[in-house]
C-alpha cells in the first residue's frame, strides 16, 4: 500500500497576534508564538498571514488551509484560524477587533507520502491547534503526531464519492486541463466559489492526479487577495471577497465555478476528459482504471530523470491516461490509420517508460498474425514498435512464432518493404531468439522469397552473425587440415567467443567437421584451447560445457585446454574457478575427464590430487566416477609419506572420505605391493604416534618424504614422544637416522626444519650457554656428526645441524635467557663460533642494506669480541651477499685493514677464486660506484701492502683439499685477487673515481681515454659491462662528437655489440638508482649518437677494406 502505518513527529510553528512577553517577539503584534527547534525561519510570513474579515465588513473570513514548498524545498502545511480580536490570552479575546492564529508544521517526502501525498484531506481536522492562550516563555509546541488517519478520508477512489456526487465531466476536464497547464508553466489556477465548496474542490482537483504528482500541486482554500499570495499553483478564493480579477489574470487562470466560466479557456485535453469521465462516472471500470493509471504512472516516473515539467505536458498525459484503452484488447484490429498510428506512439511511449509488458500480454502474435492482411505503413509501424519490446521475445516459442508471422505480413509486400521489415524484427529480437526467428521466417516464406531472403541476410553488414557463423566453419576446418592454414579457423572462434549465443551452434558444427579422423578432432581440440586462452568466464563455461556434453570425446576435446591449466601447480584457484562452471548434472563427467587427462604423468601431481579430492569425492557415491588406475594413481602422486598420512589419517581428509575411498580400491585389489606397503607404513606410523611409544620405532619405518618435510616427521614424532633429552629422543633420533642416511650432515637440505623439531628439547637449558652447548655437543654425539676428522671439527660447520639449532634458539626467548650471552658464548667457543653464521643468515633475511647495516652495528656494539674480532667480520662477510657484502666492507673497511687476511668459505665453489674475502668483495659486489666516504678505506684494504699474517682463528680451520694458485700473476698484481677478482676491482675502482664529489664531464671523458689499454672491462661478464656502460652514460651529461667515436670504438673492442641494449641503460642500473624520465630524456641524445656511430664500428669492422675513421684526435677547428 502506499499509505504508511507509521506516525511521525512534527517540526511545528504558532504565529498569531499577542502581546509582548507572550511570544517570540520583542513587542506586541504578529510575531512566532511557539516555534520546534530547527523549524526553518525566513523574514516572509505572507503563507501564514489572513485577513480575518471580508473587506468592509465585519463578516468573518473562511478559514484557510495552506500547503506549499519552502526555500529549502521542504512541505510545510498549515492552518488559518480568524478570530474576532487582534489577542487571545487567559482573559479571553481582546484588543482591536480582527486578529487570527496560524499553526504550521513541515512534512518531509516521506512524511508527506505518509498522507498520500494529499495535504488538502487535512481541512480542518482536529489536529490543527487553533489558539494559544498562555505565554510560551520559550516553550516549543506541544508534540504532534501525524499519520494517514488524520485524514478527513483515505485518499482512494472512493472519496470522489463525496466529492463529485454529480456533475459536469466538460467543466472538470477544464480544470485538470488548466491545473496541468498552470504546473507546467509555474503559474496559478484561481477558484473563485462559496467557501463550503472551495476545500472540496481543491481536494478533488489534488487528489486526482496519480500520488507521484501531487507534491506540486501546492495550494491555499482561502485567501481575499490571491494575488498578494505567491508560490501557489491552486488558490481559492470567494466571491464575498471581491477579488481583484485583473490582478488574477495576470497571473495565471481564474475559474469562476459559481458561473462555471473559465478564463482564459482552455481546450480540455484527451487525457483530462479520460480522467473526469472516471470521476463523474464512477464505476467499477473507472475505479480499476484510476487505481491502475496511477501504478502505472509510479512505474513511468521511477528512475527517470526526465524533467518535472515532462510528465505535465498534455502530450505525455495523453499517453498515459490512453493507455488504459489500448489493454483492454476489444475484438478485431484497428480500421483506421490513425489508430495504428496512435497504436505505434503509445507502444514507444510505453517501452521508454518500462509499461511495454501489458500491451505484450494483450497483443499476442497470434493478434498480429490476424492483423496481417492490413498491410499499411502505420500497421507495420504498430508492429515494429510492438516487437521492439523484449519482453514480447522471452516465451520459448516465441522467436518461431514471431518469424511465421513476419513471414505472413511479408507476403504481400515488394523486396524493399519485405526486407525492412525483416531488418528490424531482427533488430529488436534478442541475440538468443534471432536463430529461431530466422528458421521460421524462411521455413514459412515461399521457396523464391526465401532464397532472395537468405542472400539479403547475408550481405548485410549488420546482419546476425550467429546464424552465418556455424555456416562457415566446414570451409575453416578444411583450410586448417588440408592447407594447414589456421587463421579462418581461429578468427570463426574468435567471432564466435563474441556472440556466446552463437557458440553452441559453431562447436557442433566443428566437432561434425573434426569427425573425419581423430588426428583432425585432436587438431580441431588444440586450436580450441589456444583459442580460449584470452577468453572470459562465460565463454569458456559455454566450451566447458558443450564439451562435457560430449560424451567419452569430452576428454579429447578438453585435454589441450586443461593441460594448460593443470601446468601451473600455483593456479589452483582457477582450477576451482573452472570447477564452478560446471553445473551439477555434468559434475560426473567433469570428474571423469578431469582425472584421465591430469594423470598424464608430465603434468604436476597437483592437478591429480585436486581432481580427487576436490571434484571426485565431493559426488554422491552413487554418481561417482570409478576408475581401477585413479587411487594407485593417486597414491603415486602423492610421494610424501608426511601428505600421504595426512590424507589418510587426518580429520578433514577423513571427512571427505578418501582414506574409504582408498581402503575400497585395496579391497578391490586395484593397488600393487609397493602400494599397500606405503598405506602399511603410514598405517603403522600413526599407530606408533597413538600410543606414544617410542621403543616401537625400532620396529617400523618412517614414510618416505622429501627433505624439506623431515623436520615435520620429527617434531611429529617427539610432540607424541613426550620430548625432552630423554631415551625416547635417543630413539627417536637413532630411528631418523637410519631412516635417513646423511639427512643430518651439514649442508644437507631441510637441516632448517629438522634444527626447529630438535631444538624444543634444548630450551630447558638456553639459560646457561655452557649446558645448553653440551647437551647440544651430546645431541650432536648421538647423530655421529662429531667425528674430528682432517684437522676440522666436524658437526660444527657453518651450514651445519648444530648452527641451524643455535639460529633457531636465538629466537626462541624464554625466562633467563639472554641470547646476546649466548652469541658472545659461541664467538669465544674456537670450536664452535662459525655457528654463528646461520644466525646472521637469519637475522639478514628480508632487510634492506641500511637495515642489515644497522643490524651489524647492533652485534657489533653488543660483543665483546676482543681477539676474536677477525672471527666476527669473518662470519658477518661470508654470510652477506654481493650488494651487503659491498655495502658492509665500505662501511668498515677501515676495521678490515688491521684484520689482515679473511678467509672466504665459498672461494671453493670457483676453482679459480682465491680464499680471501677481498676476491669475494671483488667478485660479488655489483657493478656500481662505491661511496665516496668509504672509498679510500675500501682501497686501502684492497691494497697489498703486507703480507698476509697468521691467525691462531685459523687453526684448525678445513682448507681445500687442492687450493692450488691462481693464474699466473703480472708483477704487481694482488696475491689475494683472482684474475676476475682483480679485473673487476680496477673497474669498480674507475667506476667509483667517476662519481666522486667534482667531477664532470669532461674529467669522465678525459679518464675514458686513459682506459683504453688499462682498464680490463673486456674481460667481465657481459651483464657488467653493460652496467658499466650505463652508469657512465648516467654520470655525463655533455659530450662531443669525437668522444663518442672514441667510446664507441672502445665499446667495440671490449666486446659490446648489442646496439639496442644501450637504449635500455636505464634498466641496467636496475635497483642500485631509479633513473627519472627527465634524466632518461637528458641523455637520450648521447645515447643515440652512440648507438649510431657503434653501428659505424660495427660495419667497418665488417668491411675492412673501408678506409678506418680515426676517432683518437678532435676535428680540425
């Protein structure tokens, strides 16, 4: 209903006459008497002011209803009351004769929609206050509570009942016609009648425009000088008044209802006459009619930003009050043209304002199949207006009924009005219907007009491609097998990816083509899938499930494109996101072809495992897929024994059924030995776990899983052991050990997890660094890694079992643990300070350089390193990568100095390093200008100004079985650089000279030409002499002809030729400095001169008969 329950409270105001002190007012008069906070006040009181007698007389005036907007757009409504004196206090009336009391409340839309949005049924209701006797002393008014029962009467069709008991339908066309125009023009209906019938009239006239017009129609039922009043669209006035007529015509239409004359006069409109005629009449018909105008015109309006003074213009009225006489369907068709003319208008006016569906339901095809023998052109306008509402398409049969009756109204027409009428039933069918349409349409014309009817469909550019697509697919396949040309093929898809309306009709149509050999449906298949790749979700859903409709060809069609999907084991959320697409009755064979096409071994064991678990076993039972391969499959693609038991034991697996599923397939006998004794292995495992003993280890062996996953099994095992240093850890780590030959050693993969599971039985004891060393010294015993062999002490390398355990236990606080204790305990331990490196390693990860720096400076100044300081900087700086590494020793490279030689731990790993930190500097450091600050420092300690000393650190330490020597060294060469160390340590060195504080450009060009037989920058790796390159092109921003020549030259002898890759030096400097676009635009001169005059190069190079340029000297002036 539109009529509200609810009630609201008002936002009110008293204005009346009263003496100082009994109102708002600073002295005696009209002022505000009682006013509700946030009530809006403006200086114009015009709306509440009445004159209380009739001019010349002392004959009491009517009272007065109002209702209009304010400056803010708000409702506000109030009630006039005239009395016989100016006061009205405790002691009654007094004061001058002639006074009255205004009490007016704003209504807020909704508000309003409360009442109907019909203030007139509030005239004179017992709501309104109508006097005020006592002084407000600041008082608001008393609360007031509004809703739709304080109307005089509902606002339905039954008040015009006592509204219009009789009447003339001509005069009251006239007024709405008028009230309509006044509206629309933003001026005023004036009536002029005896006051008891002046508040009927304006109900009637408010009351019968649809509920969504009558906020505008604003009123006042009585005032004696309508004129002096402004903003009102309808006033009332009487004839005992005299009102000033000339005045009133002026400013709009006065309407003397006592003579039933209205002036100006105006023609009464269509729609008015419609509408008086249902008021006078009153029938049950009238009453439907009304009550489904005003749905109607809700429906219209809703939504649509049209413009307020659209929807009062005679002709928009015309459509929607003639609206109700073209649904209700009288027997046979239109006779005239202008009736289906006015057929056509009113059938767009309703499709633009959303009504199209009742003209649908009265005018089936079977009406307009009748109607074909009509043949005008307003009857064909009619019916291209009737079909362009889509509703008209939405039944099933609807597109075959459609074409049969085109067909029939196109009988009797020439080509040209044939094949525009056909033109635009196809413009307004759906995409879905146009085949439908299109078969019945040339099933039911005659044999001549049908073929000329396919050839016009054809050649139009507009034309539906979804009926001319699968038509073209025979030729694609043929030139795809047979000329192995696939551009038709897959531009036919692509066409067809568009019009997914289309798409079923073209993949039948391929798989009938494709059906000559199954080499060419294979072909046909993967043409389909690369098709797909850049397709969206409807698309492919359409593909997916016409293949899975497919029967046992689905997997056939669907292999190329799931393989693809099923390559990358991270996209698991699109293989779900592909599982989604397949509606329930396909699931089945989804999980079939699923299954057989992810079991093909070079694809990951992922997608096998996802299939079963995520599409196989979530089907009912009874719709299940069964395959004797899938569970030993699956069993193979797991090889985790650790995922094997999860899934076989684990609440969530077991829920989903799988550990059944597999017991079914051992039942069946579908599994081999190996098989059943992997599921005997985890079965017997678990069971050890259950009971928590751990002497039953010796009896059985641990599940086969890969490294990363046996700290996992072994914080398994000691969780259900009870931990701690007893014989329980002793067997479970005897058991380990067996189970994993050299899993434990130093270097070996997964020591991080196997260090988490065993350093839960040491924290009892990291409050004292010796005990916890021990016990960790017996730990180690246990596993047989402290065998001293070599002079080394093994088990206590840096990338060992035990440096992961003291990594792990350093971040692990606990009470009376201090873990800088425990570092400074293993720095002076000369059996086990390089354990310490995997606790730098650790405390490096994912920091920025200042952060790692910083981290540095916080061990360094938290040890008390002492003799041992070679050690500290020897973990440090083995630990750090190329960027750290350079970052650190330019940082402390005056520390290094005194430190004398640093052993490089990885020097091994290139046969030809030298075991000095200071090659590792040179070799690792990327290629960038060093700090200016640090430089001298960082040269000094490159510098080999002492030979290399002895440090007792050393001892003990395990050297390469065969260092060896470096390439045989040119006198003063360094001893402690390989020929790369070196090499790259002279071009840092000139690198970093570049950006010192000073230097320009012509410096950079005159140190360029020194380097020419000097600087060995042929002899790194490409990469950094590339980099190279780029950052001296980012330090110069002048340069001269000859300068580039020379470095072009230079470039070229150093074995730089790729002339495009100098366009991307920017992208060299990659994450050492962000190059700004304004700095790339700077250089970009100087880069393509250099790439120019390198391509020079390059070509005499090419052709040495051409006679050399020499770039050495500068041009003649």
């Amino acid at each position: 209903m539109w009529l509200q329950r609810n009630m609201v409270v008002m936002k009110q105001i008293y204005y009346t006459q009263c003496p100082i002190g009994y109102g708002l007012g600073a002295s005696n008069g009209f002022q505000i008497k009682r006013l509700t906070p946030g009530y809006p006040i403006s200086g114009d009181f015009r709306h509440l002011g009445l004159r209380a007698f009739l001019a010349g007389t002392r004959t009491m005036a009517p009272a007065a209803l109002r209702y209009r907007r304010n400056e803010r757009g708000e409702a506000e409504v109030a009630w006039l009351s005239p009395r016989s004196h100016e006061y009205e206090t405790e002691r009654g009336l007094w004061g001058r004769p002639g006074g009255h009391f205004a009490h007016g409340f704003l209504l807020e839309d909704r508000e309003l929609e409360t009442l109907g949005n019909w203030p007139a049924g509030l005239f004179d209701r017992p709501l309104w206050i109508r006097s005020d006797r006592f002084p407000s002393r600041g008082e608001p008014p008393a609360p007031l509570e509004l809703g739709a029962a304080d109307l005089s009467d509902p606002p339905g069709f039954d008040v015009f009942d006592k509204f219009v008991p009789g009447g003339d339908p001509s005069l009251l066309a006239c007024l709405l016609t008028s009230l309509a125009t006044v509206v629309r023009e933003g001026r005023t209906l004036f009536l002029i009648d005896d006051a008891e019938r002046l508040a009927d009239r304006i109900a009637l006239l408010t009351l019968a425009f649809p509920a969504a017009w009558r906020p505008a129609l604003t009123f006042s039922t009585y005032h004696d000088r309508p004129e002096e009043l402004p903003g009102f669209r309808l006033q009332g006035s009487i004839h005992a008044a005299r009102p000033n007529r000339q005045a009133l015509f002026a400013n709009g239409i006065v309407a003397d209802l006592g003579s039933g004359v209205i002036e100006p006069r105006l023609e009464p409109a269509a729609w008015a006459r419609t509408m008086a005629d249902w008021l006078i009449r009153r029938t049950a018909a009238d009453r439907w009619a009304w009550e489904e105008t005003g749905r109607r015109a809700e429906l219209a309006r809703a939504g649509r930003d049209l413009g307020a003074h659209l929807f009062w213009t005679d002709e928009w009225l015309n459509q929607l009050y003639g609206f109700d006489r073209l649904v209700h369907l009288q027997t046979g068709t239109p006779a005239l043209p202008q009736d289906w003319a006015d057929l056509a208008s009113l059938t767009a006016w309703a499709n633009r304002h959303g009504l199209a569906e009742e003209l649908v339901e009265t005018r089936p095809h079977s009406w307009w199949r009748e109607a074909a023998a009509v043949g005008s052109n307003e009857a064909r306008l009619a019916l291209r207006e009737h079909l362009a509402q889509s509703s008209v398409w939405t039944a099933e049969d609807a597109p075959a009924a459609w074409g049969e009756t085109i067909a029939d109204w196109s009988r009797t027409l020439g080509p040209e009005a044939r094949f525009s009428l056909i033109e635009a039933a196809l413009g307004s069918a759906p995409a879905a219907a146009r085949p439908g349409f299109v078969r019945a349409l040339i099933g039911m014309l005659p044999d001549p007009e049908a073929r000329e009817a396919l050839r016009w469909l054809e050649s139009l550019p507009s034309s539906d491609r979804a009926l001319l697509l699968p038509l073209g697919v025979r030729n694609a396949v043929v030139d795809a097998l047979e000329n192995q040309d696939t551009r038709p093929i897959r531009s036919l898809l692509g066409q067809a990816f568009n019009l997914p309306e289309s798409l079923p009709a073209v993949l039948d149509a391929l798989a009938a083509e494709a059906s000559t050999a199954p080499s060419a449906r294979e072909e046909m298949a993967g043409l389909l899938a690369r098709a797909l790749e850049p397709a969206g979700s409807r698309t492919v859903a359409i593909v997916l499930r016409w293949a899975l409709r497919q029967g046992e060809l689905a997997k056939v069609w669907l292999k190329p494109f799931l393989r693809r999907a099923f390559a990358d084991p991270m996209n698991q959320a699109g293989w779900q996101s592909l599982h989604k697409l397949v509606p329930a009755p396909l699931q089945r064979c989804f999980a079939t072809a699923v299954l057989e096409i992810a079991r093909d071994s070079t694809l990951p064991d992922d997608a096998f495992c996802w299939g079963v678990e995520q599409v196989l076993l979530p089907l009912p039972e009874a719709n299940r897929p069964c395959d004797s391969a899938w569970a030993g499959v699956y069993l193979d693609r797991t090889p985790s024994g650790l995922d094997l038991l999860k899934r076989l034991f684990s609440k969530e697996y077991r829920q989903l059924g799988l550990s059944r599923w597999v017991e079914q397939a051992r039942a069946r006998g579908e599994l081999s030995d190996a098989q059943q004794t992997r599921i005997l292995e985890c079965e017997q495992y678990a069971r050890v776990l259950r009971t928590g003993d751990a002497r039953s280890l010796l009896n059985i062996k641990l599940p086969v899983i890969p490294a990363t996953e046996r700290g996992a099994i072994l914080g398994q095992i000691l969780r259900h052991m009870g931990g701690g240093l007893t014989d329980a850890l002793h067997l479970a780590l005897d058991t380990c050990r067996d189970s994993w030959p050299g899993a434990f050693d130093a270097g070996q993969p997964g020591l991080a997890g196997l260090a988490r599971a065993l350093a839960e039985p040491l924290l009892d004891a990291r409050a004292d660094p010796t005990a916890w060393f021990d016990q960790l010294v017996g730990l180690l015993d246990r596993l047989g890694l402290t065998t001293t062999t070599g002079g080394g002490d093994d088990g206590f390398e840096a990338n060992s079992l035990a440096a992961e355990i003291s990594a792990e236990l350093m971040r692990r606080p606990g009470p009376g643990f201090d873990v800088w204790s425990t570092r400074q305990f293993l720095l002076q331990n000369d059996r086990a300070w390089r354990l310490l490196a995997a606790d730098v390693r650790r405390e490096l990860v994912g920091k920025s350089i200042p952060a790692r720096l910083e981290s540095l400076q916080v061990w360094d100044k938290s040890l008390t390193k002492g003799m041992h300081t070679g050690r500290f900087f020897e973990v440090w700086l083995n630990v750090c990568d190329g960027p750290t590494l350079a970052a650190t020793v330019a940082a402390r490279a005056a520390d290094l100095k005194s430190l004398g030689s640093i052993l490089w731990w990885h020097a091994n790993d290139d046969p030809d390093a030298c075991h000095d930190l200071r090659d590792a500097f040179a070799t690792l450091s990327p290629m960038a200008p060093l700090p200016e600050d640090g430089l001298t420092a960082v040269q000094n300690w490159m510098r080999p100004n002492r030979p290399a000393q002895y440090r007792a650190d050393d001892e003990g330490l395990a050297l390469p079985d065969s260092p060896g020597h470096a390439a045989s060294r040119a006198p003063g060469e360094s001893p402690f650089l390989s020929r790369q160390g070196a090499a790259r340590w002279r071009c840092l060195e000139a690198l970093s000279a570049l950006y010192r504080t000073g230097i320009g450009s012509t410096s950079c060009w005159q140190s360029l030409a020194g380097w020419k037989h000097v600087l060995p920058l042929g002899e790194l790796e490409t990469a950094d002499r590339y980099r190279f390159v780029a950052w001296f092109i980012f330090r110069v921003d002048e340069f001269e002809p000859f300068q580039i020549a020379r470095f072009a030259k230079w470039l070229f002898e150093c074995g730089l030729s790729d002339v495009d890759r100098l366009t991307r030096w920017a992208e060299e400097l990659g994450e050492n400095e962000a190059v700004s676009d304004a700095i790339k635009l700077a250089r970009a001169p100087l880069v393509g001169d250099l790439r120019m005059e390198l391509r020079q190069v390059i070509r005499d190079a090419r052709e040495p008969a051409r006679k050399m340029r020499s770039p050495d000297s500068p041009p003649n002036p």
